[in-house]
C-alpha cells in the first residue's frame, strides 16, 4: 500500500510538472481580418504556481506561491494559472479572447475575474458553470444531462469587451485543485 502512493504521488508529481510545462495559452482569436491582426499583436504567457499555506513560528499563517518543479505536488495542492498579456502592436486589439485549457490532473475551482467563462465540453460551448449542463447517458441507454460542476469544466476564457490598447499588458488568473 505505501509502494502505491510513492509511485501514485511520483505520477502526480510528474503529472504536475508536465501540465506546467505545457500550458500555453491557445492563440488569440478575433472575429475580422484586422482584428485578428492587432490580435496577433498581442503576446500570451502562461505559468502555474503551487500555493501552500506556511504557519510562522508565532502561530501565524500565510499563503506563499512556489512553482511546480521546486516541491513535490500532491492531491489537494492548490493551484494557480497566471495568464499575462500585453499588446505589442501598434493598434488595439479589440474582439480579443484568450483561452486556456484545464490540464487534466487539475479540478477547476475559480476564475479571479467575474467575466470570465468555462466549457464543460472541450470549448464547443461556453458560459457560466452553474448556467452548464452536461451530456449524459442513463444506466439503459437513454440521454440525459446534469448541471456542470467543478470537476467538469475543460477550459477557461475571456472574452475582451473592450480593445486592448498598443502597449498595454495586465493578467488574468484561474485556480485549480490537483484531483
């Protein structure tokens, strides 16, 4: 039994450490021929970090963020998804979205921004979670559908309502659990 979680918590490390290696933000997308090139203009990054709670020798707690491949992760680990961006163009970007898959050892738990949305089925369609549902199928075959959850969700987006001036850059962030 302990051979097991040694090698289950190597996997989820390893696990770990890919999804934060290979967790580039899907290009931006735009809706015209010259949105879609100031679009262009627009640079993504995207990094993970392991937030863990550290209690100080008085007692006192506080959260600190460290990257994935400086501490073993484990099921239960918070994580956070950073996403900055930053127009590099000479023109606004507007109609700009930016679109980050969840890597599959995480369970999606928030998005910091209230305009953000999910897809709970691989990005065909999006919204917010308790306004999703998912397909399902019954024990005897029939179709059937139960609201999304957490656990469901497949990918994070924003959708800019406004354009992205020349030169300016901000951040967008989601979180996760490790499952």
């Amino acid at each position: 039994m302990t051979q097991s979680f040694k090698n289950n918590r190597i996997l989820i490390a390893l696990s770990a450490a890919a999804f934060a290696a290979a967790i580039p933000a899907i290009p931006a997308m735009a809706s015209s021929p010259a949105a879609m090139m100031a679009a262009n203009s627009v640079q993504l990054t995207s990094e993970a970090f392991i937030e863990r709670t550290e209690v100080a020798a008085d007692g006192s707690e506080k959260t600190v963020t460290k990257r994935p491949q400086d501490v073993i992760v484990i099921p239960g680990d918070r994580v956070l998804f950073k996403l900055t961006y930053s127009n590099k163009g000479n023109e606004a970007a507007s109609d700009f979205r930016a679109v980050n898959p969840m890597p599959a050892p995480v369970r999606f738990v928030s998005a910091a921004e209230d305009w953000a949305e999910v897809s709970v089925d691989g990005g065909k369609s999006w919204g917010k979670l308790e306004a999703l549902t998912v397909a399902a199928t019954n024990a005897d075959g029939s179709a059937a559908s139960h609201a999304a959850t957490p656990e469901d969700v497949t990918h994070v987006r924003w959708v800019f309502a406004a354009p992205i001036a020349p030169g300016a850059s901000g951040a967008l962030s989601y979180r996760g659990v490790i499952k």
